[in-house]
C-alpha cells in the first residue's frame, strides 16, 4: 500500500502533479468555449505556432512565455487577416498559417543552435519545469481563470449567437479578442506541460466529454474543470509508475473518458441513441 504513495515523496513529482491540475483546470473550462465555438482547429493552430516565438525569445535573451504568447497571439491575428481578405474558408487558413509558424520554429530552432531542446518544445518537460515556469504557469492559470469569472456568461453569448450579442450591444471582436487571448496563453502554459503537439487535446477533450454528459453550460463547465484537474493529476501521478510520457499519460486518459462517455452518456451516448432508436421502431408497430 505504502508504493502507491511513493510519488508523493518526492518534491518534483508533487510540484508536477499540482501544475498538470491547475494546467489542465484551466485547458478544461477553456475547452468548453472551444467545443461550442468550433474552435478545435484553432487550438491546434496556436499550440503549434507558438514554438517560433520560444526561438526568437531565447535569441533575445527574453522569457521563452513572452515569446510564445505573442508569437501564437500574432499567428491568430494572422488568420483572421488572411480569411477576411481571401474568402477562402476558415479550416484552410489555419492550415496555411500554423504549418507555416510550426516550419518556422523548426527552421529557427535548427539553423540557430540554442539551449532549446526541440524535443522538450514539441512533448514538454513537466518534470523538469523549473521554478520560473512553474511562476509563469501559475500567474497564466490565475489571469485566466479570473478573466472566464468576470466575463463568461459574455464569451457564451458570443459564442452561441454573435448576432444577438452584438444586437445587445456587446463587442464581439473584442470578446472573440479575449477568447484569442487567453486560448494563446494557455497554449504556452500548456506546451510547457505536455508539449505543443498535445496541446490541442487538453484544449478540446474535457470539453467535448463534458459536452456529452449535459445540456447546460454551466454544468458543462464544472465538469470541463473537474475531468482537466482530475486526469492531468492522476496521469501525471500514473506516469511515474508506468516511467512514461507524462503528457501522454494525460492524454491518453482524457480519451478513455471520451470514449466511455461517447458509449454510455444518458442521453447523447451511443447505447442511449440506439435505444431511443429501438423504442422508436417497436412505437411504429
């Protein structure tokens, strides 16, 4: 019995396991706002247009969050340019725009050798976060977090009907801004967790299981919250034991609990949808 507390000795482990929770509490309540905007895409996008921004923030002798942040801030600014002047449609301006930061970090990371481990940037290093990231994810986390408490119920009247929150006077450029804003810093603080290339699974997983279990936004959200915090802590506790990825581990477990939720959901499940379809059919006769 005493083994299975064995990760709590440990002090690196501890201070994984409360970051992975307080990351993936924020990636969850998130996720909601991207489930129901159809903003997946766009998650992916800026987990992955971040790492030019890591480049050129250790070229400069700049913190690697600052670089990351804008760089991911500017590609979402980018793509919104590109749509609005082209018409091309959304899903393939994303496309352009993250291949092209993603390729850019690469070539950086290459042709000017640093400190930067691409291997860290593109799967992170939770367990090896030092003291300052662990400071910057903390003060991402909280900026976030009090932003969706003031100004939620405005970011899902835009995201439900933009056209009725403008009608009520709300600014929906500036409030899709936000959504913009704080889905980039989470990405940074994300990517130091689980890396960019699993990024955009803590951004949409939570919330699409919450998504299937509820009708209700505001239960949607707890259980966004509640299913982040829980699995990113138990997959970062599991991944001692099992001595792999931490961000792995993480994900793979937020899909379990897609997949069980997308089988037995009470109402949106697939075993529920059949017997609504069964009870349909012996009604007709």
């Amino acid at each position: 019995m005493d083994s299975w507390l064995v990760p709590f000795h440990y002090g690196y482990m501890l201070k994984a396991m409360w970051v992975s929770a307080l990351v993936g509490c924020v990636c969850g309540l998130l996720s909601c706002f991207v489930t129901l905007k159809g903003w997946s895409l766009m998650g992916d996008a800026l987990s992955h247009a971040i790492v030019p921004g890591v480049a050129l923030a250790y070229l400069a002798g700049a913190p690697f969050a600052l670089g990351a942040f804008f760089s991911g801030l500017l590609a979402a600014l980018g793509m919104g340019f590109v749509k609005s002047r082209t018409g091309l449609r959304e899903d393939a301006v994303i496309g352009i725009v993250f291949t092209t930061f993603f390729a850019a970090g690469l070539l950086l990371i290459s042709v000017f050798p640093t400190n930067v481990s691409l291997k860290t940037v593109v799967f992170g290093n939770l367990l090896g976060i030092s003291a300052d990231d662990v400071r910057q994810v903390a003060a991402i986390g909280g900026v976030t977090l009090a932003v969706l408490a003031l100004k939620w119920r405005d970011l899902v009247l835009v995201c439900f009907d933009p056209n009725q929150a403008r009608t009520l006077g709300f600014s929906v450029r500036g409030l899709n801004l936000t959504l913009l804003i704080l889905l980039a810093a989470t990405a940074v603080a994300a990517m130091q967790t689980v890396g960019a290339c699993l990024v955009v699974a803590m951004l949409v997983t939570p919330g699409a299981t919450a998504y299937l279990l509820t009708d209700r936004f505001g239960r949607m959200l707890c259980l966004a919250g509640a299913l982040g915090t829980g699995t990113s802590f138990a997959g970062a506790y599991m991944s001692y034991f099992l001595n792999g990825s931490t961000g792995g581990c993480i994900v793979v477990l937020q899909t379990l609990l897609f997949l069980a939720a997308l089988v037995f959901a009470p109402k949106h499940g697939m075993l529920a949808g059949r017997l609504r379809r069964r009870e349909a059919l012996e009604g007709r006769q």
